[in-house]
C-alpha cells in the first residue's frame, strides 16, 4: 500500500519536478550558448543570402527561422507579447504591416542611435512612408519596391495585336475599353486575356485608388471599387478568361502551356496571354512555373498603376541586441555593395536610389527577351501613393472578392451582393462605421 | 464509501493534477476573456455580457451552425453505416473474410495526411476547369457541363461531407471492430445455433454489446464534428465560401479571434458553441439510454 | 450524473445471454447448396474492399511516386512510372533542413506520448470504473464537458502556463499534458465496462493483492487491447501535430518534422515540387510501417474472449 501511494505521489508531482528541473536547465542553456546568437524570423528563405554576408563581414553569428506565411502570425504573436523566445529582428508582409506597427512590436528607428530618417531622401518615399507609426517615426524599413504591371507572352501579343514591343502592347491597354479590345481581339485568335476574373481588381479602382477606411474610420467604398463588379462580370460574360482562379494548379499551368476552358457544353483548349503581377511576379512566379515559355515574356502598365505586396524588417521592441540588429537592416536596406550584387543576382527591383540609380540603365531580363524591367518598374514606382493602406486590407480584400464572386457567378444582384458584404464587414470590425 | 474506494482518488490523482494545468486553466482564461473586448493584447476591458447579447443575434453564428450540423450529419451517418456494414462483414462466421488487418490498415491511410495535403489533392481534384473528376465525369457521360464543386452551397457542403467520411470511415471501423472484437465469438456462434439470420445477429447480439462503444462514438465524433473548422477553411477562401455555405462554428470563432483580433466576442463564440454541444450530447445520451432501457425490457 | 450508473448496468446484461455453448457443436457448417452462390458474394465483398481500399490508398501512391520525380515532371502530371530524381531531391533536401533530426524529435515526443496516454488513461479509466468514491460521477461528467470546450482560443492560456512554469522551448509542454486525455480516459472506461468484470478484481483482493499490483498485473493486460487501439491515435495525432510545437519551439534543433515540413514550405525547395514531396514521404511513410505492424496487436478476441470465463 505504501509503494502505490509513493508512486502516485511521485507521478502526480512528476509534471512540477519535470518542469523544475527544465527550468533551470532551460534557463542556462538559452542564456549560455545562445545569447550571441542574432535570432531572425521570416516567411521566406530570401534572407539567407543577406545573413551569409552579415555573418561574414560582422562575426555575428544568425539564426533564421522560416515560419510559413499562414502561420507567421500565430507563431509571432504570443512571442513577441511575452517576449519569451521572441527573435532580435523579424520582417514583416504588408498585409500585417499596419497591425503591427500599431501593437509597437518594432523599436522606434526614428530615435538615437539610429536616426533612420537620415536616409528619407535615398529611399523610394512610398516604401518609406509605409514603414511609419500614427505619428511619423520610422518602425520598419523595406528594401524593396513592389509596382505592378502586366506580363505578358510576346508571340500572342504579335499574332493577335500585330507588335510584341511593350511599350505599344502598354499603348493599347492604357485605358478599360483599350484593355477589353485587346481582349476581343485575343478572343477571335482563341487566346485569353487573362487567368481570371480577379485579374482586373487593381486596374477597376481607376488612376486614385482609395484607402479602405478613411480618417473617421467610416467604410469608404469607391466607384472604383464598385466597378470591380461590372469589369469582373463583363470579363465572364464575354469569355475572356481561362476560369482559373488565382493561384490554383491550373493558374500556374496557364503560364507555360494551353489549358482546357470548357464553355457551352464543349471544351477547347486554350491560352493565357497575361498576368497581372508586380516585381516580385517575375521571379518568385513567372520563372519558377514557365519553363518552355521563357524568353517569350514582356512586361508592361496597364490602364492605372498599382502596387502589390512587399516585405519591411525591424527591430523586436525588446531585443537585447538592437545594435547587430540594425547593423543587419542597414546592410538590407541601405549598403550598396550588398545591394548591388543582390539586385543583379534576382531581380528584385530595389528602394533604395543610390543603387537602383546606378543599375537601371543596363539592366536587361533574358526571361523577358531583354526587356530592362528595372527601369519600367522604377518608373511605375513614382506613381504610387502610400496612404492607401490600412491594417483591415488583406480581410476586406477577401471579403470583397468573395462578394465580387457572387455577382459575377449570378447568385446575387450587384446590391445584395454589396449590402451582404458591408454587413460582413461591420461584423467583423465592430470599430468600422459603415453607412 | 468504503476504505478501499478512497484508492480510487489516487488512480486519477495524476490525470486532475495534468488536466487542471494545461486544459482548464486555458478554458477559463477563455470564459473570462468572454466578458472582455479582448483583441489579443493585453489592456482588455470588461463588458458584461455584451458579447453574449450580440452572439444571440448573430445570423452568422446561426447559419455556421445549421452548416455545421448539415454537414457533421450527412459524414456522421455515411461513416457510421460504412464502418458498421464493415465490421458487421468482418466479423461474419460464415463468411470469414480474410485480411482484416491489411483492410483495416488501409482504410485508415486517409487518416494519416494532415488536412492541408488533404485540402490541396482535392482542391485540384474538384477543380471545375481542370480537375479529374469533371473530367470522368464528362467522358462517361454522367454530365455535360462542369459542376463547379466549391461554387454551389449545395456542392461545396456534400464534397466537405463526403472527404470527411473519406478521412474518418477507417477510424470509426477500427474502432467498431475493436468493440466487435471484444464480444466473445461464442456469442455469435449460440445465436447462429439458435437459427438467428444475420440481421437478427446484428440487431439482437452485436448492437447491444456495441452500445458503449457506439456510445463513444456518437460522443467523440459529435465533439469532434461540432468543432469541425480546418477542412472548411482550406479548401476554399478561409471565409466560409461559397455564399457562407462553409462557415461553419469554429471556422467562424478563428476569423474572429485570429483574423479581426476580436478574441472576446471569438470568446464568447466558444461558450456558445460549449452549450450546444452540451445540449446535443446530453440529447445522444438520453436517447442511448432510452433504447437501453426497452431492450432490458424486452430480454426480461 | 445518473446515466453513469446505467451504463454500468449493461455489464451484467451483456453477461447473461450465452450460456448454453457448452453443450452444442462448435463447429458451423453451412448448407451445400448454398457454396457457389456463397463464393460469388464473397467476390463481389472482396472486390469492393480492394477498390476501397485502393480509393484510400492512392494520395500515398501520387506522394511516392512524386517524391522520385523531377520538378517539371511533377507539374507536368501524374503517372505511375517512378523517376529517377530520388537521389537528387534527397541532396536538395538535406541543404536545407537535417529531416533526421527533425524525424528523432517527432520520435522522442510521440513516443513519450503514446506511453505517457496509454498508462495514464488506463490508470484513470480503472479509477473511475472499479471504485465507488465521492464525487466520482461528477468528475467523470466534468472531464467530458470540457472536452466540448473548443480549443483553438485555449492557445493563449496554453502559452502563458507554458511560460509561468519556464518549460517554454521544451519536450515538455508537448509530451506531460499527454497524462490528461479525456477521450482516451473515456473510450477505455467504456471498453473496460463491457469487458472486465468487477469479481475479477475482488477475487484478486481475496488472494492479497494490493490494489496497485491488481491494477497492473490483472487490469492493465486486458485493457491492452483497448489500449493498443487508441495508442495508434494518440501516436499518430502527435506525430502529426503541427500548431502546439510551431508556437512552442524556437530552437530549429528542436523542431519536429511537421514544423520543419512548413520550415520547407516557405523555403526554396517548395520551389522543388518533388523535393517538398519526398520531406512529406519520408515523414509519413514510417508511420505506415509502424501502422501495418501495429494493426496486428490491435483488439484480437482472444484476449477479449479470455475475460469471460
């Protein structure tokens, strides 16, 4: 009887022993061996290069944990509230860009030592501006620009629109009409405008795009935004798109071959003649998925410029090596050398001006017949107006999408659709005033 | 009470000491967090019981549980009948099938995927353009046009459906076969002596001995099932899409919570759903029993 | 409360209907005539098993295959004839992530698990069915309402334990809450009512016994079979686990091979199809292997049967 009361005894305090125990074992192993470790967190593995370089000029030794874009945030979040395991440096997508800058998980840079705004005037002011707090000071700074455009593939444009030159193709797709001519025109030879429906969302908001929720907070929904419904519809309705939704296998098979569109009860095989992508679409899409196509690619604007996506870094608020920490952002963002050498090995098309002044004038692409898209996309960068962005977009962009989706598959009129979707939003943020 | 009972304390001694540190304490952080307008940082203040006013009102919250019971429903039953009719095969004396273990392990594989590899192979099978079953579909003729699987309410539930009874039929035969296995063959052999036909065997010897294990059954998967939210949100938009038809209770609580930081109300939404699974549960119990109670009279 | 009590009531029942075997043939022979018509429906059942079988069978089949396949093969479509990419995928791989570190912790968790599951639920499940304590229905009910408790917002509180007790970016917050599962506490009461009968443990009581020593040496081997059946879910479950040790574990030479999975995702080998799928093989494969060899042990009927007499 004694021995079952000891066992369980020792089994019922095991979980406090074994805890003990590890906490002090825990506790000495992390401060020992890791406390020269700059800890790094992203969703990506594009900051391997970078880190190999800061390793090597700082002796600074880095641990970069990749965490995948859907679970970045859940991983993060309770780190960085409690500041247990929390890293030194993390970077940080646009879609929670906002949200994050106003929790104040990133340390102030505007402040001593690290005076960021000393380089205000060597960065492109969008990017810039996008990594502010309320009340201006710098939390997070970029090294990249992410204008959008349209590629497309040069032998369709010439069979069907007569030229392959990206500034002509650009010409013709510089207004709504001219996109949707270009369309008919695709129509006749059996080719398609584009993928999908979702395609024109960037294009249907027009030359002034808005920010979702002004000043007061209050919903704003644009003409422009609205006619995202009518473009979407007319592009359905007059069989412009291959009906492969973005980023769905048969998305990615469109870009290197003919895909199979049925319609009216019989099923044809056609092809995709463009995609509507930012910098980032060449060589995080394009080159991975079109193999037999490449070289027959070119990029150019569309009816009104646009920017998708892009990726800040910053300092955890609470790191204990802010020092190294900035030493890394400033060799992301600001070193030239480094950036140089980065720029022409991707192709990521840089915010900082020193470099991208330098680079752009003989920057060519063999996946784009030697289009210089530098120089294109650096052009399309001056147009972009930084407000537009708030933390609520990638949600309501969702919501949005889904409620465009209902029109155009014809379960709801263009008003319930749009009633439906502003009800969705008032229940998902209580805070926003929707008329 | 007697003295030898007091043992029964410290058989589950180590099981509370586990259960109340890592189960209950999170489960009543959430119950307080349900009073609050907690978004996920700290600085929450209390609001009573608004977030409890706004759940009752909520046509969202309604119409993710009428998703949810459509579709735990329709997966619940195709499962069950599949697993039984399995073991009722299985365990047949004069068929005396052979395989049980190569069968029973295959029919369990589908378990071993996590869901997302779930959500993508069938994500390009549904395809409407593209996908392989549209495409056998249309060559034998069984339809002319594409069905676009995940765009028709109707459709998008009925796929959820049936590869959940996909993923789970194997688990629940298992299981059902444990419970058959239990049953000693001699009760089977008396019945067949007795000149029971199968039917007989199955409704007056193997589903009364089953009872505590269709019992656990009913119980695991309603809990489970109630709680369905992974498959829903990964094999469309995350939203419920088409038309809500796919929003279902937990993949409403996770938007909430982890999509618009609304963690209170998320909150709030968990106790709700709490209750309902509680009334379901204690609705599959009494029934369970209410049968036990007419068999015993029937047998006396 | 009172529903426990009537659950219990079954045992007695269940016990009562066969006892006449004894004095009747054991042996079953069907009729003759019956045999070829008997033959063909065994076909038939046999045939639909296969295609079952195949149906469940055939995601593994497109990961294999996939696995020895060059990328572009891979988007190009699906077929059943091997590549000869396996080695190359396998180099890939390994550049980016030590998959056999990854493989010894899922190992190490998913096995303290399962044992740590297994013994504690038994233990607990014996408790609540052999003995007649204060308070025992109410705690049974109270474990299965919280069951019901949904658990995707107890993260939070999951974390802040975690944190309070300092065992954050260790085994332990994954492995210790293993002694506390409901379901499997539950499953096994349930076996064990149907089962085990209460005179066994009092006969054993009568030899001198402790209850301790009954619980191990009688109870313990005929719940196995019960056991043995929910050890294969709760090894699996975890072997599978992603969300818990991707917020727990911060040091990549503790990551189990789900986190290292989506480590993959976010890498350069997502890039490459059939290197990506060849991570997943190697991380579900063994699991299949240890699951055809386990099937075997699972719930045979002649521990089961063994109890009646």
């Amino acid at each position: 009887m004694r021995k079952l009361v000891s066992l369980l005894t020792i089994g019922a305090l095991s979980v406090g022993v074994l805890s003990a125990c590890s906490d002090g074992g825990e506790g000495s192993s992390s401060e020992g061996s890791k406390d020269d470790v700059l800890k790094i967190w992203s969703f990506t593995d594009e900051l391997k290069e970078p880190i190999k370089t800061f390793e090597e000029r700082n002796g600074v030794k880095v641990e970069l944990t990749i965490v995948p874009t859907a679970d970045y945030a859940t991983k993060l979040k309770p780190a960085l509230e409690s500041g247990v395991g929390a890293p030194d440096v993390f970077t940080g997508e646009i879609a929670f860009l906002k949200q994050w800058i106003d929790a104040g998980y990133w340390e102030n840079l505007s402040e001593e030592p690290y005076n960021a705004e000393e380089v205000s005037g060597d960065i492109v002011p969008y990017v810039f501006d996008l990594g502010k707090d309320k009340d201006g000071n710098v939390r997070a700074l970029s090294w990249q620009t992410t204008p959008g455009g349209i590629y497309y593939k040069r032998s369709i444009a010439k069979e069907a629109l007569g030229t392959d030159d990206p500034a002509e193709v650009g010409e013709m797709m510089s207004s709504m009409d001219g996109l949707f001519e270009v369309g008919e025109k695709l129509k006749d030879k059996g080719y398609k405008l584009f993928p999908d429906e979702g395609s024109i969302r960037w294009f249907a908001q027009g030359d002034d795009p808005q920010a979702w929720v002004n000043e007061d907070n209050e919903l704003v929904l644009t003409e422009g935004k609205e006619n995202y419904f009518d473009y979407a519809k007319e592009l359905r309705e007059n069989n412009l798109t291959a009906l492969a939704p973005e980023w769905s296998p048969s998305w990615f098979e469109g870009m290197d071959k003919p895909i199979k569109v049925k319609e009216g009860g019989k099923e044809t095989e056609t092809e995709v003649f463009s995609y509507v992508l930012p910098t980032w679409g060449l060589h995080a899409v394009l080159k991975e998925n079109a193999k037999d196509t490449a070289g027959d690619w070119a990029v150019t604007s569309g009816p009104s410029p646009y920017f998708w996506g892009g990726t800040w870094v910053g300092i955890y608020k609470d790191s204990k090596h802010k020092e190294e920490a900035y030493e890394f952002i400033k060799l992301m963002t600001q070193d030239e050398e480094f950036l140089t050498e980065w720029a022409k090995e991707t192709g990521d098309v840089l915010a900082y001006n020193p470099v991208t002044e330098k680079i752009k004038t003989d920057f060519s692409d063999e996946f784009l017949g030697g289009q210089n898209n530098y120089e294109f996309f650096l052009g399309e960068a001056e147009s972009i107006k930084p407000g537009i962005v708030t933390k609520y977009d990638q949600q309501l962009d969702t919501l949005y999408g889904a409620a465009v989706t209902s029109y155009v598959e014809g379960k709801k009129s263009k008003e319930d659709a749009i009633k439906e979707f502003k009800k969705q939003v008032k229940n998902a943020y209580p805070d926003i005033v929707v008329d | 009470m007697k003295k030898l009972d007091r043992y029964g304390y410290l058989f589950i001694a180590p099981f509370w000491v586990v259960f109340l540190t890592f189960s209950i304490y999170p489960v009543f952080l959430t119950l307080y967090y349900s009073f609050t307008n907690y978004t996920g940082s700290p600085g929450e203040e209390i609001v009573g019981f608004a977030n409890y006013t706004r759940l009752l009102t909520d046509t969202y919250f309604i119409e993710a549980f009428f998703n949810t019971i459509k579709i735990w429903g329709v997966n619940f039953a195709l499962q069950m009948g599949m697993a039984l009719l399995l073991a009722l095969l299985f365990s047949d004396l004069r068929l005396k099938l052979k395989g049980l273990n190569f069968f029973r392990s295959f029919f369990y594989l589908p378990n071993l995927i996590t869901i997302s590899s779930v959500a993508l192979l069938f994500g390009i099978l549904l395809d409407w353009q593209h996908g392989s079953l549209n495409m056998v579909l249309m060559k034998i003729g069984l339809i002319s046009n594409p069905i676009d699987w995940l765009a028709e309410p109707v459709t998008a539930q009925l796929s959820v459906s049936l590869i959940l009874t996909w993923m789970w039929f194997g688990h629940s035969f298992i299981i059902v076969m444990a419970g058959v296995s239990g049953i000693s063959t001699d009760y089977f052999e008396a019945a067949h002596i007795d000149g029971a036909n199968r039917w007989q065997m199955f409704t007056k010897v193997t589903l009364p001995l089953l009872k505590p294990i269709l019992l656990y059954i009913m119980i695991t998967s309603l809990i489970g099932g109630l709680q369905l939210f992974d498959l829903p949100m990964l094999i469309t938009d995350g939203i419920g899409s088409p038309d809500g038809s796919l929003n279902t209770m937990v993949l409403y609580l996770y938007n909430q919570a982890f999509k618009y930081n609304n963690y209170g109300y998320a909150s709030a939404v968990a106790y709700g759903l709490f209750l309902i699974t509680l009334i379901f549960s204690a609705i599959v119990f009494k029934g369970m029993f209410r049968n036990e109670r007419a068999t015993q009279k029937k047998g006396a | 409360m009172e529903q426990n009590a009537e659950t219990r009531r079954m045992l007695p029942d269940s016990e009562a209907q066969p006892k006449r075997k004894e004095d009747r043939p054991l042996k079953v022979v069907p009729p003759k005539k019956q045999k070829s018509k008997h033959r063909v429906v065994r076909g038939l059942i046999y045939a639909s098993l296969v295609i079952l079988a195949i149906i469940c069978f055939i995601p593994f089949l497109m990961m294999i295959i996939n696995a020895t396949r060059t990328n572009g093969e891979v988007i190009s479509g699906f077929t059943l004839i091997p590549g000869n990419a396996l080695l190359d995928n396998y180099a890939t791989l390994s550049e980016y992530i030590n998959i056999w570190t990854g493989f010894k912790n899922s190992l190490i968790i998913s096995v303290s698990v399962t044992v740590l599951s297994g013994y504690f639920s038994a233990l607990t499940a014996y408790g609540f069915t052999f003995y007649n304590f204060k308070g025992k229905n109410a705690m049974f009910i109270f474990m299965l309402v919280m069951m019901m408790v949904p658990a995707q917002l107890g993260l939070i509180g999951f974390y802040e334990i975690s944190k309070t007790l300092g065992i954050l970016d260790t085994f332990i917050p994954l492995i210790v809450p293993a002694i506390a599962t409901p379901f499997t506490v539950f499953f096994i009461r349930q076996y064990t009512q149907a089962t085990l009968h209460i005179s066994l443990i009092e006969a054993a009581r009568i030899d001198g016994a402790s209850e301790l020593r009954i619980f191990h040496t009688i109870a313990l081997p005929m719940m196995m079979p019960a056991i043995a059946t929910m050890s294969i879910f709760t090894f699996i479950g975890s072997w599978n686990n992603y969300l818990m040790p991707l917020v727990l574990l911060f040091s990549p030479e503790k990551y189990t091979l789900p986190v290292l999975m989506g480590f993959l995702k976010g890498s350069q080998v997502a890039e490459n199809l059939g290197a990506l799928y060849l991570g997943i093989a190697i991380s579900v494969v063994p699991i299949m292997i240890a699951f055809l060899f386990l099937s075997k042990y699972i719930v045979s009927s002649i521990s089961a049967g063994a109890v009646k007499e």
